[in-house]
C-alpha cells in the first residue's frame, strides 16, 4: 500500500511546473538539492555512525569538477566535456576526495572525527580562494556549461510547449533535479536493504563484533565515506546549477561552508538518524522554510532589520533539533512510523 502512494506524489510531482510560477519551483529545486545532500549524510551518520561536518566541502569538490569538466578552454581550466559525462566524473572525483579522507575515517570516530572532518571545510574556503584557475575566484566566479541531455538543453533555448505550457529554464531544470533526486534515493534505499547496509550498521553497533563477524572496518567506514561524498558531489553540481554561477566562498559561512554543513546534519537529525526518507523530509524543513518565508516575506510583514527569514529559519529548526533530541530521538522518521502503526 506505501508504494501505492507514491503514484499520486509522483503525478502532483511532475504536475507542479504547469502551474507553479518560476520563484516556487527555484525554491523546489532548492529542497530537492537539499535532500540529495541529506540522504548521502544520513547513510554515513545515521547508518554507519560517522559524524561528519565536512559536506560543504565534497559540495565544493562537485560543483567545481563539474564546472571544470564541462567549461570551455580559455584563460580558466576547462576540458569541454559533455555535461552528463561532466556530471558523472564530478560525482566520481567527489567520491574519490571522500575515499582519500578514508585513512583518517577508518581510525576516528565520534567527535574525533567530526573535528577532523571540518577541517576539510576550512580547506575547501582556501582552495577555492587560491586555485582562481579552476574557481574563477570569489570576485567574478564563474558560469558552468548549461545542462544537455542528448542534445536536449536544460535552458531557455528552444521551444518546448505540455498542456499550454511553455517549459523554459526553471521548468526543465525541475525535472532534471526530481530525476536525479528520484535515482539517489532508489540507490540509498537498494544499499540500505543490501548487505553493503548492514555491514555499515554492523560497523555502528559495534565495532568489534563486526570484525569478528568479518567485517573489515576499516574498509567500512572509507567506503561509505565515499558514497557520501558523492551523493554531496551531486548536490554540488545541482548547487552550481541552481545558481548559474560558481562562486567560492569568501569567508567560511558562505554556500559551501560551515553553516552549510551544519544545516546538512540538522536535516538528517529532524528528519531520523539513518533514515533515507526522514532525510528528505528534513530537506524540506531546513531548506524549504527559508525559501518559503523569504517568498512570503513581503505579505507576512513579519521581518524588518536584521530579523531575516534565513535568521528565523534558523532558530525554528535549530528549536526542533532540540524537541527531537529530548521527545524523539528517531525524528520525523519514527513519529511516522508510530502513525501508521496506530492506523487499523
């Protein structure tokens, strides 16, 4: 019955850019980038129990890669690649940084490695800075190459009309995000229930018993550092194409910084710790209030000075980490479960 009503969520899904004006579906798309990110931390976290503050990071990594991979050649790197091919290696580059991070993953855990994992954040704010050839520096950036899909544009070029409908740009680019949203979610939940899932669980639980059960952890825990980082490297291409520009960080509270990382760990917290679904639903709270309040901003008259949406947004879900850590430590996820197991 639970997969039967996916069919109606998949119908209003695909239905929304007929009617929904352009700032709505950019604040859609938004979440969908969210949730991608947060379903990667929440395999890492919530499965194999590694806390990691380091997805701002493999977010760089992947809208860097896929910038570089599919710019023209000129006064900034650029090989010229298709852009799915582009796609593909900066989610393949992005894991490979996550499995160079392995070595340290295998012997740290806990805080240790929280620590640890942040430092790669302050790292990325440097790289991103310096490497001007690649970034195109924090003044100017730099655009990446529009979208294609066997030679169909993911922009404003040429004319494509469903229902009356004209799809341009924002339109087209909503599919693309609720496609690859669609397929990283297929792949989390297929790992979860595989026994490259129980492995991590296993290596969570205890560690000891796993190895004595032939559970290399070490292996563990690198592996399932780098299938995070590539689920983050493809936020970080949704994130660069989201903005249309790839601009490095100035500071280290900026789109790919530590805040960004922070926000990555509240959804998987408000949405359940290992939950893949609980990890999109917490997406939808962390990056779709600020979207939503800044929407509605103007009609509300609620904020004035320095009394923002993104600043309200904060306090609302940083209250709700700490509703779930007192009243529900599963989040979202296991009030869900406790919903449906009080229907007849």
């Amino acid at each position: 019955m639970s997969r039967l009503l996916w069919i109606p969520v998949a119908i209003v899904l695909l239905a929304l850019p007929l009617y929904l004006d352009a700032s709505w579906l950019k604040a859609g798309q938004y979440m969908m980038i969210g949730a991608v990110g947060a379903i990667g931390l929440t395999l890492l976290s919530g499965q194999a129990g590694q806390l990691s503050l380091a997805h701002g990071f493999f977010l760089l990594v992947g809208a860097t890669s896929y910038t570089v991979l599919s710019g023209p050649t000129g006064e900034l790197v650029g090989l010229g690649l298709d852009p799915l091919l582009s796609l593909v290696g900066a989610v393949v580059i992005s894991a490979l940084a996550g499995m160079a991070f392995g070595p340290v993953a295998g012997r740290l855990r806990g805080i240790y490695l929280g620590v640890a994992s942040l430092s790669l954040v302050f790292l990325g704010l440097y790289l991103g800075q310096a490497v001007e050839s690649f970034t195109g520096g924090t003044s100017t950036g730099r655009a990446p190459a529009t979208f294609e899909l066997f030679g169909f544009s993911f922009s404003n070029e040429g004319e494509l009309v469903i229902a009356g409908v004209p799809l341009r740009g924002t339109e087209r680019l909503w599919y693309l995000f609720l496609a690859l949203l669609a397929l990283a979610y297929w792949l989390a939940r297929g790992a979860v229930g595989a026994r490259v899932g129980r492995s991590w669980r296993a290596v969570r639980d205890n560690e000891a018993a796993a190895a004595a059960m032939g559970v290399d952890v070490r292996r563990t825990k690198a592996t399932v550092f780098a299938v995070s980082s590539a689920y983050a490297g493809l936020a970080g291409v949704m994130t660069v194409l989201w903005f249309d520009i790839l601009k490095p960080d100035e500071n280290e509270f900026g789109t790919y910084g530590v805040n960004t990382s922070i926000a990555f760990l509240a959804m998987v917290i408000i949405g359940g710790l290992g939950s893949v679904t609980g990890a999109v639903v917490g997406a939808l709270v962390v990056y779709g209030l600020p979207q939503v309040l800044t929407l509605y901003s103007t009609d509300l008259g609620w904020f004035t000075g320095s009394v923002t949406p993104v600043l309200v947004s904060s306090f609302v879900y940083g209250a709700a980490i700490v509703l779930v850590v007192l009243f529900e430590p599963g989040g979202l996820a296991a009030l869900g479960r406790r919903i449906k197991e009080l229907r007849p």
